[in-house]
C-alpha cells in the first residue's frame, strides 16, 4: 500500500483523511490501459476506473453500484463530501470484495477496491463497503489513536444513509446496532478507545460512541442538527 500525499484510510483503519474540499490538481491518470467513466452526483465528479479489466456483471452494474453509494452518502450529508473522487477497481479472482482504501494522492479523493471478477448483482445490492469508505471523505485529519472515531463514525452513519434512499429497511439498521454495539463495550477498565487495537472495540466501540452522541444532540438541539 502507497500512502497519499495527505495519508490513506487502511482498510478502515484511519491513519489520516482529509476533509472537504480536496480539489487541487488533477486526477492521476497513471494507468493508461485503464477503461474510465464518469458519474456526477449533484456538483460533484466522480470517475471510475477500472484499472486491469471489467468484472464479467459488466460495467454499467458496477456503475450503478458506485452511483447508488455516492447516493446514499449524499443523502445524508445533504451534499457528497468532495468535489472531485477517484474510484479505482482491481478486478481479482473471487466473487467478493477485498481490502479497501480510501486516501489522498496529489490534493484528490480516491477509494481503491477489489472486485472479484466473479461478483453477483445480488452482492453489490447488499454491499456496504463502498458507502463506508465514502463516508469516510467527509471526516477531517487525525491520528492514529483516533482511528475509533473515524471508524466508528463510518460504521455507524453507512447504514444510516443507505437507509435514507431504500437500500436497507431502517429496522435493519436498529437491529444491527443493537446486535453488534455491546462488541464494542471495553473488556477492561484499560481498554480505553484511544487505547483500542480489537476491531470490534474500534468499530463498535466508536459507533456506538456517536450513537450516544447523535441522540444527545439531537435531544440538545430539539432535533435540529
């Protein structure tokens, strides 16, 4: 793995991020074999490239499948986080998807994610891990030790927008949450988020560190966020 200019999210694993806008320069076109299209979601760009190969569903599906991703995080930022973003597809053996990064490479957003060249419809329809890592683009530099509050804030608010435009029924987020945040509660009075090295502490943990946080905002601010 390459880090960014201005540092990479590690397969979830937040190391640095940038907040919007990242709009300087130009989108790195290192791969000229590469097949490029482009989707707009309300201002902004985002150009899919399929960097060794198209999965054998064909390309407008995997089109779709980043349109509705962008459409999930732009309904519930109101907004996409970035202007301009680079989408790169590894087609690999398998029928799933792999290791995915988001990051920074020369002032620009790019997400890189396997595909397996094998991938169903029926598994993009259900993915979740495109619309995470976008999530991602909206959140500003940290550390290392705050990697929990980028992914938490990720693993919570993915389904929260996919619920907005009708991919998941809002009863299966609430499910979700109630089923997978006691994963994140500390198994010990040492095991502090900053401190946090399980996935589950990390992820769970920092959702359910923004659940309580959103509903004491919103019980705050009378539900005007």
């Amino acid at each position: 793995l390459v880090l960014g200019t201005m540092g990479l999210y590690c397969c979830g694993f937040a190391i640095f991020s940038q907040t919007r806008f990242f709009t300087a320069g130009v989108l790195a076109a290192d791969n000229p074999a590469a097949v490029r299209s482009k989707l707009q979601i309300e201002s902004s760009t985002i150009t899919v490239e399929f960097q060794n190969g198209i999965p054998a569903i064909g390309k407008e599906e995997i089109l779709s499948w980043v349109r509705r991703s962008a459409r999930a995080v732009s309904a519930y930022y109101k907004m996409m986080p970035v202007r301009r973003l680079l989408v790169k597809i590894n087609t690999v053996d398998g029928d799933d998807i792999g290791f995915s990064t988001t990051g920074c490479e020369n002032g620009n957003a790019e997400i890189e994610v396997p595909i397996g060249r094998n991938i169903s419809q029926a598994y993009l329809n259900k993915d979740w891990v495109l619309t995470h890592e976008m999530v991602h683009l909206a959140f500003p530099l940290v550390w290392r030790r705050d990697r929990w509050l980028t992914e938490g804030m990720a693993t919570y608010v993915e389904p929260l927008s996919r619920a907005k435009i009708g991919n998941i029924p809002e009863a299966e987020v609430w499910e979700d949450l109630i089923k997978n945040c006691g994963k994140g509660q500390p198994r010990d009075q040492t095991e502090t988020l900053p401190s946090a090295r399980r996935i589950d502490r990390i992820y769970w943990g920092g959702a359910t560190f923004c659940l309580i946080a959103d509903i004491v905002i919103r019980n705050r601010t009378k539900n005007h966020m």
